[in-house]
C-alpha cells in the first residue's frame, strides 16, 4: 500500500482505467472540480477507461447524457458499466415471459422495458395479474409511495416464489455534505429479512459487475488483469470488489472515506488498497505531456 | 412437550397466566370466538392473568378499551403489560431533559408524553430544535410518511449520538388471513444498520417484559416462577422468551403457527414449548364448574 | 455524559455498586493495582456492592477465592452474580431429568451438577446415551478436545431437539497485553449458525443478569433502581446492557476500552455511558474519610 | 422449474454441463451408482463438462486422482475447477513476496505453495516471521490443531492487516449418512466476527467460481450462457450460484436436499431451479445411443 501524490503517475502504469462514478468523479455538487484534465490525459495517452457503477436509476445513455450536461462530453454510454445492465442481462437469459414488477422510476424501468419482457411497477400489480409476475426488480429508491409499496412488495413475495434482483447493492448514498439518504439496497435487505427469501444482488462489491466490464473489453482486443486498476472512493465496494476480482486498486479521497479516517478504516476493516490518493484529478501542471 | 386438547386443564396447573394478545385472544377479525370463556374460567376459579404484548402503539388504557368493544369487558388496563411501558420507564431512568423524538401515529406517542417529557414527530424536527433531541423512539408504523420521515431519522441519528428505543420488536404483523404489514421492529432494523448504532430493543423475546410483569405482581403477593404459565402463538416470541426466562409456555396454533408446520417449526428452530393446544379458548362444555 | 476524575466522587451518588470483573478490577495480570482501596471505601461507606461477570467457568465459591490469592478477601462468594448463575436457574426451572451435555471443563460443570441433574461431557455422549441428552451447554472454551467435540456437539444438536444454553456471551476475551483467546461464545455463535437453531443467552447485556442480582438485593431490602451504577469497561456489554436496564452507568478506561479509542467508540456505537472515569480505583488520598 | 424424469433429456439440451462434486457425482460412500453412465454418455454425444466444486483441500491433479481410484477414470485434472484454483489466481496476481500462512493439509497448501510463494502453516508462525506474513488463507478443516491455532490465527490477524482468504465458503459438509463435520468456511465465519474484518470468499454461489470456468472455455472456442447447464444438490451454492451467473440448473435429490423437503425448500428460499430431477445419473437402458 502506497499513498501516491500524483494521480497521473498511476495512469502511467496502467492500460484500462476502471472509475466509480460517485465521489470519484462527480459529488452531489457537480464535477469534482480539476476531473475533466484526467480524462483529458487519459485520451492524450489512449488509454482505456470505463466507469463501474452500482447506479440502476437510469440507463447508460442517459448516465452519459447527465455527464455531458455538467460539461465532460467525452464520456459516452458505451463507457459505462451500471448495475442496471447486469440485471438487463439477467432478465434475458433467465426470465422468459410474463410481467417484470418493480420499486423504481418509470425511467428506471424504461431500459429494462426495452428487453421486450413486460414491467410494471407494483403499484400496479394487483389480484388480476399477480398470477403472471415471473420476477421483481429493485431499481431506485424514488419513484413509488414507500408505506403502500413497499407492504405491497412484502405481499406479493409471500405469494409468488419468483427471482428478486437487487440492482444497486448500496445501503444509503449522500445527498449533501451532511445528509444521506435510503437506498434501494438498504430497502431490499429489510424485505428480504421479512420474507426470508434470498435475492439476487448485482453491484460492486460482487465480481460480477467487474466481469461485465472485463468481458465487454475482452470482445476487441486480448487483456490481462494486471494492465487494468479499479479507482474507488469506498473500500467495502470499489476497492474489496476489485481486489478479490484481482486488480491493483486506487483508494482516492475525495467522497465516501475522509482522509482522516483511512488509516483507522483500512485497519479495521482489513480491507487494502493497492495506493490511496487525494483524489483521481490530474494536476493542470501535468498536462504538459 | 405434551399436546393438550384441553387448554382448561393446563390452566388448572398454574396459578398465573400471562397471555400474547395477537393470534391468541383476538386477530385481525375481532376476538378469537369462543376466548371470552376463557376469561370467565378464569375469573370464577380466582387465577391471575396479564396480556403480555409487542404493542407500543396505544396505552394500556386504550388496548383495554379496544377489548371492551369487543365485548370482552372483563380485561382492564392493569392487566396489560406492552412494550410501550418499558419505554416510559427507561425514558423515566434515563431521559431527564430534552426533546424525544419519535416515529408512530400521536396516539402513540401521547403515554410517552405523560411523564413529563417533551415529545415531538420526527416530521417536526429541525435545524432549530435538532441539538435539543435527547432520544429517538420507534412506536408504530403508521402515522408518519415513511420516505420523508424514514430519510430524515437515518440523517438525525447520523447527527446526534442519543439513546435510540424499539418499543416493538415485530419485523411484520398479519393484516388479514393472507397479507401482512412491515412493523417498526423491521423498519428499525433497516436504520439500524444504515448508521451502523446500536439500539435498544423492548419486547418479547427479550426478558424485560416478563421481568416487568413479574415484578407488577410481587408489588402485591409472592411468586414463584412456577406458578406462571406463558401462552403465545409464536415460537420466536412468547415461547422463547417465556422460556428462556424460566417460565413453562403454551403454544397455541389460532394464530402465527399453523397445525401442519408445528413439528417441522419446533424441529428446525429448536424452540420447544412445554404444552401445544389448538386454542386458548375453554371449551363450552368445560364451564360447568 | 461527564468524565469525572475522581471515582470515589461517583460511589458517594449510590448505594449499590455493580462491578464488572475483567478489566475493571482484575486484568490477565492480576488485580488492578490500588482497586484494594475501592473495597476498603466501600466497607467504610456501608455500600453494597455486587460483581457481574459472564464468567460461567467457574463457582462463585472459586471465583472468589481467586480474588483471595490474589490479596483481595472482601469479596465473598455471595457478592458475585454469574451468568453460570442463571444457567443453573435455567436448568432448575425447565429440565427436570436426563442428561446435561456440556463444554467446558470438569470444574465448570460442577456447579450445575450440584443441582441433581447429571451433567456429562460432550466427550462421553455416545450412540447409548444420546437419547437421554436433555439440554446441551456451552461453559467454557478449555476442557475439551476443539476438533473432537465440536464437532461431536453439531452432529448431537443435528439429532437431539433440546434447550442449548450459552453461558458465556463474550466473543473473545484478553490474554496478554498483546493476545485475546476465542471465547466460548464466540463458538457457540459458529455452531448456532451450522445448526440453525436459536441458543439460549445468558451473560451481559442480556437484562437477565442484571435483574438476578437486582433480585437478591430485594430479598432483603427495597430497592430503586436509580441508587444503582453498574461499572464496566466494555460498552456493548456492561454500558448496553446497564443503561437498558435502567441503571446510571461508568465506563472505566482501564481495560476494553482504550482513552484515545474512547470518543470514537461512543459515536460509532451510539452507546452512552453516564460517566466516565480512568478507572475504578479510589485515589489513595481519598481514604482519610 | 419443471420436474424431469430422465437426465439424459436434459444433456440433449445443452452443449456443456457443470457438475458439483458432492451429492452429484459421489457421497461419503464413494461414486453414485450408475454415474459412470452419465459420462459414458457425455463422451458418445461429444459434449464438454466440468466439475465446478467448493473443494480446496487438494489439487485439481490429486482431486482427479480420486475419481480414478474410484473407477472414474474418464475425469481429467482439467475438467475440475476448484475454489483452490481462484486462490492461487488471487495470489498469482495480488500477492508479490512474504509468508503465505494457511490453515489446512499440507497436501491443501502444496498446490498453493508451487507458484513460488513460500507457504507456512499457522502453526510455523511465531515472532521471528510474522512481520512477514502477508496474506492468510482458510483451505481445509483438517490438519492443524484447532485450539491452538485457531487461537493463533485470531491473534495473527489482530496484528497483522493482510489479505485473508477463504477458499472453501461451505460450512459444513456431510461425513455419512447422518453426520456432519464443520468445513473451513464455518471456522472462517467465526474468526472474521472475533476480528471484525473482511475476508475474500472463493466458491459457490459467487459467480467467480462460474466465471472461471466460462473463461476457460472461452480459451479454445466461443461459448454463450445458454449452452451451459449447471447441475447440484444444493439449493443455497449450485442453484443459485448458476441461477445468477445466467445459467440453466437442474437440482438433483441424490445428495443435501431430500425428495421429501424440495418444494418446501424451495418456496422458503426463492431459490428455483430450472429442472428438478432425481439424480445425474442417464438411466442404463438410454445408452443404447
């Protein structure tokens, strides 16, 4: 474990930069404010980047619509790589027919929609079509009345044996400097405590979402997990996940973990870093390549 | 483990019964038919009795009054033992000063209130009154809008290190023969592990509300733990509990564990009853005293 | 929450004084030096005192003759409440004959053997007797062969529906200033999870401690529970399960708890101690009262 | 999720099977009667099969040694992928120098120890090495004496923050026809609570595992999900371990889930095969091919 000072000297050693989105690259405020000369170099020295994320609110394309509003135009959905898409992956290999229920937006469903199955949120369901629902889906925690929706969801569970995926596997994100806010996935394990059946979860810290990204690679052009290196701000997801999948990590700290805290947090957690740095933003006097 | 068909004859054994409430006097239809003999046996034979309940959500005095509705006019206040009590006590050892906020409808909250203390909605805390709250208390699942109000305890807890009370342990409760509702205990738990605090639990299994009971009758006479018989529809509640605390128990099948699971339930939880009887109820024959 | 610098400035509050064991008045090291004096002002004073330890290793009659080789012959074996106390409570109550298994050692069990019951080792369970096993506990983590016997007792619970009890709470506990030991909780915690049964707890912060020794003070004398302070160094233990017990509580800093980790702590876990002091030794100028 | 009578109608379907070891292909008793049928058949039809196991305790060379002996001879070391085989890669690519310390056989570490790590067992660590000691790995219940080096481990890691890795995630595993033995993943379980860090899990139901062995054969030709089968005993490992990774699964009762108890298991876990079927073996008048 290093603590680097120049952010620019790890893109140096890699070919395939991997990113979190929140914290890493924008904060509930906007851009981090210097991220868009990283991006920048990273295209001046054709190196490949993809941003991993546990976001199953929106489509990539609309991810990528949300980057460019902010002013980093060079991001588009096909470098995108969301917990969203893996349960879109899902749903085409192992749900065939029937009515997809569930808790989100409408935009969040609109993506899955386009697979050709049939969603509805579960507000919707009711005693004429619960019969036909083949599977839940936990998508965003807006988008639908918490007390009538979620004691639905409870019911509906206790009476269809179906597959429940968990598209974002976070508990709670931040919604400003001092306040956060439910997730999806926080929601998710109360219900499955309650229904005591077991969902399917897609988002880091599980190796599935680093798979996604390293096969979509893989589709044009040989590569090794060792020319790759997962930049993170959160240890129990972006740097464990990328661990255990075998790439060297980058812990910057520039949202989830303080950098105050690091030390106390990577010793209690056991969870470590390949380097920590102050954050993923190239200096504007390093642009000079 | 005996099964009874009898339920007069395991009362003749015991001096003192302590009785749950949901599943075994009354459901979500009104009293469970034929119970009010129950009580009348009771009565003509001089035994003592408590409802022993997970019910935070109204005052001894309004849960008598829902019996009385009912007809069954013979349960007064002092009989009942809730989990809202041992809130008030701990709020009246613990909790000098200050504001208490809590989550449950105003009825809830109007018994807490009574002691002196200043109770507010979770809805009607702010920046201004914030520094003041001196203890949290989750009461009841209804009378709060769960997204807003939900959001706002988590950043509140986040925010001010206080004593935090679950004045009902249920993670769900029956609402009809075939739905259920999410109780304040899963709700609680949910935020409990979103900001990662510990909370205090009253409530059955967790002996204090037998120790409670207990206690309230040797204000008046001596007892003996074997003279009390605890009756309960749920294994993981009143049956552990009452046993762990050193009390015989009574499973009865009118509620949450129905006749066709009960072996493979004793079996898989290892949670033994001493008596299993289908009912509560005293039979109609069985009055000729 | 106040730190208070003079222990002997929080006796003087209360009538009743309940001590934890390790880390408060004995350390792997012996007593802690000058806790003599505390016992000396007590005396003086006319207070009571009461030790409240999960250790079920050993009778109070041994336990306090350990204090006696070590120096300190004020503590008699009716001033310690064990959670080995409430085992046998437990057994006296609920299993009437057979056989208890145990783990623990020879010594362990022969405090619950005094009660009539024959108590056995894991060890000597076999094809012939495993039917007669009534009830299984978990003692101590010494006197038995890890490998052998553990898994002996999975195997029995897999076969025998009975009362497991765990008098041990503790995960781990301190062996020298550097090495903890696995406790036997901590592997009763592993077997409950293989076998899927709930075990029975007894040992802090469980209330039914508290309440024992609560109980043995009214036998002779009334008693509220605001004349009572519980003093310990662990928060989830002696502090938790005090303050939800109703008592004002004293986090001492010479065991668990370290005072550069103490702020930390409080804040991370939420549970608050009422004061907080060095540690439980009255300063040696204090004793010219 | 159908029922179906003949296994062979299921290898029709698919190009390649993952098969789980235990409960599928043999028990304590050695093979399953009639499974040399199903590879008989497997070769005649030209189709590719792997066994997907959570078997850490030995090389996939000396795993396919005991087919062998067994009479199996048509299994080749490279048709096994083992948790064993993610350990090493982890360690290949994340672990540089220092003293690998594992827990299990030395047979278990000498596949490890080949890439030119130095392995030690936990036993050989000591003041001298520890500092050393840069990563910790969980491979098998035998080999070590649990007291002593349970304990060990406890204190190594308290010490020392490294890599921890678990290369078996059962808990427990079935010695005959009634009992069970606790598997290293249930010891590891135990250690990462005392220790309160985060350890790496290989094995089923994480979708490494799966990923694994689909890159393997993505070595030598192109491959989609839905030309794999996966086939196992285990609701909680196989099923839904494949069921996530896209997979088809058949659940066969030859092993830990009885005839008897599948659809109570099922509707209580949510966890829902694709094919149920009585075991893996093809009936011995389907040969006639």
């Amino acid at each position: 474990m290093k603590r680097i000072d120049n952010f620019k000297s790890i893109i140096d050693k890699y070919e395939i930069i991997f990113f979190d989105a929140f914290g890493v690259i924008k904060t509930y405020q906007g851009l981090v404010p210097g991220i868009e000369r990283t991006f920048e170099y990273l295209e001046a020295k054709g190196k490949e980047y993809y941003i991993v994320t546990n976001d199953a609110s929106r489509s990539p394309v609309e991810l990528a619509e949300a980057y460019h509003k902010y002013g980093l135009n060079v991001i588009s959905a096909d470098r995108i790589i969301s917990s969203g898409m893996l349960t879109k992956e899902y749903l085409d290999l192992q749900v065939q027919d029937g009515i997809v229920a569930y808790l989100g937006t409408p935009a969040s469903s609109h993506y899955i929609d386009s697979t050709g199955l049939h969603t509805l949120p579960v507000s919707a369901i009711n005693n004429n079509n619960i019969d036909k629902v083949s599977a839940m889906i936990f998508l965003d925690d807006e988008g639908f009345d918490w007390f009538k929706d979620l004691n639905k969801t409870v019911n509906i569970l206790r009476k269809r044996t179906i597959p429940v995926i968990v598209a974002n596997t976070d508990r709670a994100y931040p919604m400003s400097v001092q306040d956060v806010q439910i997730a999806i996935g926080g929601i998710a394990s109360m219900i499955e405590n309650i229904v005591g059946k077991k969902f399917i979860r897609f988002g880091k810290p599980d190796s599935q979402m680093f798979m996604f990204a390293y096969d979509l690679i893989r589709e044009y052009r040989p590569v090794n997990k060792k020319e790759i290196v997962m930049v993170g701000d959160t240890l129990q997801t972006d740097i464990l996940g990328g661990n255990k999948f075998g790439l060297d990590t980058v812990l910057v700290l520039s949202g989830n973990t303080l950098a105050k805290d690091v030390d106390t947090r990577i010793t209690a957690t056991g969870i470590m870093p390949t380097y920590i740095c102050d954050s993923a933003v190239v200096g504007s006097g390093d642009l000079g390549f």
